[in-house]
C-alpha cells in the first residue's frame, strides 16, 4: 500500500524528531503492508522559504535514506511537503514542494475558516499542471457543516484525503466520512502519522474498516488511487455526488 501523507523526516517539522524514531514509523507501516510512503513535513511561507526549506528536508532525507538502505527495509520513499495554503500560493516556486516526480502539492487548509478563493486558486494550479491534493478534509469544521463545499474542491480538479486515524475514532468525524466515501468525496487514505505513540500509522486497521463499511471495492478504489498519485500517474476518480440537506442532515 502507499501513504502519501507522513511526517516521517527526521528533525524536520513537529515529527519524527530522530532517525531512531523515524525507523520505528516505517517499521509499523510495513507492518500493515505499507511499501511506499510520501515524506511530507510541514510548509508554511510565512516561516521559512522554499530554498530554506528544501535544503533542510534533503539533509534529514540523506539521513534517513542511509539508515533505511543500512537496515535493509523494502520500503520507497518520495520527497513531498504539506503546504499551508495561502492566498499567495501562486507566487510561489511550488516545483520543489511537488510530490517527487509528480505533478500532486499536498495542500492543508486553516481549520479556523474556509478560504472561499482556494476552488479559483485549485483551478488556477490545474492550468499550471499542478494537481492540489487537499490533506485530511475531515479535520475542517466548515466541511463537516458544508460538504458541498468539499463538493466544489472536487470539482475545481482537487484529489482528498483522509486520515486513517479519523477512521478509527467512533464520532461525528467518523459518520461523516462514511458520507463522503459515498458521495465520492475522498479518493485516498494516509496516516498523516507523527510519532508511535501519539499519532501512529494506521492504515491497515482502517482500511479494514472502510471494508467493513463499503466492501472490498471502496478499498481497492482507495489503494489504487494513493499507488497512482505516487507514481505520478492521474487516478480514475469516480464522479461526484453533491451533498443535499434535508430536515438538517446531510443526504
């Protein structure tokens, strides 16, 4: 299986912050047959910029790249980033912040408020050849309230994710998502994992789960889109449902 969405780099970001631990996670995920994982630390233009940025995550990649050839681990690794999105996004140089190899900017929202420019701004970045995949889009509040806006996203050209761990927490998120795997809102799951013990990779147990839910299809649909991302290949997307209210609640 592949993940697209880790913060598995050592030292970079609010992550892994040692190699030692950075092994651990790649361990868990071949445990739960996981052999392709995109290394996507935190990007925020407001801190830090592309260069700096860039030449911080190819040191902690060498680092790591040593010791997963050193240990022997079957696993492929590609350099990505978790973009915080912002009005400026397309001034920037965002080739190096691409999925290596791939046309995919793995992009986070605000989950304060919904930028209603990010539907003009996607279909800005189609134009540009960049495909936005838009990270855990059940951790939004104003999505959770209004999928049709999550709707809109689809439409613009936007590939979503969402987190295994959402998956397995019972709740409101969890319903919701039930919702948009039916509507054909979300096209790949990842583990957006930190750290072993706060936030560990579990992709495997929610994969189980959304079979239990959808059936082998969904699951099959879901791995083979995330395997297509990472190669750099366009997923066969099945079309969208727009959400409709009724009574207050979501159809």
């Amino acid at each position: 299986m592949t993940d697209l969405h880790s913060h598995i780099l050592p030292g970079v970001d609010d992550g892994a912050q040692t190699v030692e631990d950075s092994l651990a996670l790649i361990r868990r995920q071949l445990e739960q047959g996981v052999d392709e994982i995109a290394l996507t630390p935190h990007f925020n233009a407001e801190r830090t910029s592309v260069e700096e940025f860039t030449q911080r995550r190819a040191e902690a990649f060498a680092i790591l790249q040593n010791a997963v050839q050193q240990q022997g681990l079957p696993v492929k690794l590609k350099l990505g980033a978790e973009v915080f999105f912002s009005s400026n996004l397309l001034e920037l140089d965002l080739e190096p912040l691409l999925l290596q190899d791939t046309p995919y900017l793995l992009v986070e929202f605000s989950p304060m408020f919904y930028p209603s420019w990010a539907k003009d701004i996607f279909y800005n970045l189609g134009l540009q050849g960049i495909t936005p995949l838009l990270a855990h889009v059940e951790r939004y509040p104003y999505m959770l309230s209004d999928p049709t806006r999550l709707f809109d996203l689809v439409s613009a050209g936007a590939v979503t994710q969402v987190n295994a761990s959402s998956i397995m927490r019972a709740g409101s998120r969890q319903a919701m998502i039930q919702k948009f795997l039916r509507w054909q809102l979300v096209h790949v799951l990842s583990t957006d994992t930190h750290s072993v013990d706060k936030r560990p990779p579990l992709i495997g147990p929610a994969m189980q789960k959304v079979e239990g839910w959808q059936g082998t299809d969904m699951v099959r649909y879901l791995t083979q889109n995330a395997a297509d991302v990472f190669a750099g290949l366009e997923p066969q997307l099945q079309d969208a449902s727009k959400p409709k209210k009724f009574f207050g609640r979501w159809f």
